[in-house]
C-alpha cells in the first residue's frame, strides 16, 4: 500500500511541475470561445490548439515571448507574454 502512496505522491508532484500557463481564445464581441484557434510562439515551430472551451497551455514562457493567434474568418493576433489577456 505504501507503494502506491508514493506513486500517487510522484505523479502529483509531477503533474504540479509540468503545469504552464493557461489562457483562452474568445471572440471579442460574442464572447463565445473560439475551439481550435492555432497559436504559435513566433520564431519557432513550438505551438499548440486551443480546446473545445477556447483554453490552450503554454509552458516556460519568457516576459518577451512573442504568441500569434490565428483562427479561421478572424483577423491573426499577436501579443508578448506580458500583454496576453488572461480570464
């Protein structure tokens, strides 16, 4: 039983540090989120999607990161770290 104590104890540990930062993608008007906005750290080929709630997770960001928010029918958005909207 101890066993799995530890594993429990690891894999929230684990867990707790692999966290990033989570934002969300809405349309400003609406304020419906936007599932499966592309969203791309400028300058490399790292990015991610946005689920079915708008939400997307970025891990070790920088103050000067610089993030591009694309989505079908809307205009691309770009902001650095320090200036992402958060809700």
């Amino acid at each position: 039983m101890k066993f799995y104590r530890y594993i429990f104890f690891f894999l929230l540990i684990t867990s707790a540090l692999l966290q990033g930062e989570t934002f969300r993608v809405m349309d400003k008007k609406t304020g419906a989120p936007l599932a499966g906005a592309n969203v791309l750290i400028v300058g490399s080929e790292k990015g991610t999607v946005s689920d079915e709630e708008g939400y997307f997770t970025l891990k070790n960001l920088d103050p000067t990161t610089e993030i591009r928010i694309t989505y079908m029918g809307y205009y691309a958005v770009s902001y650095t770290h320090l200036t992402l909207p958060t809700n």
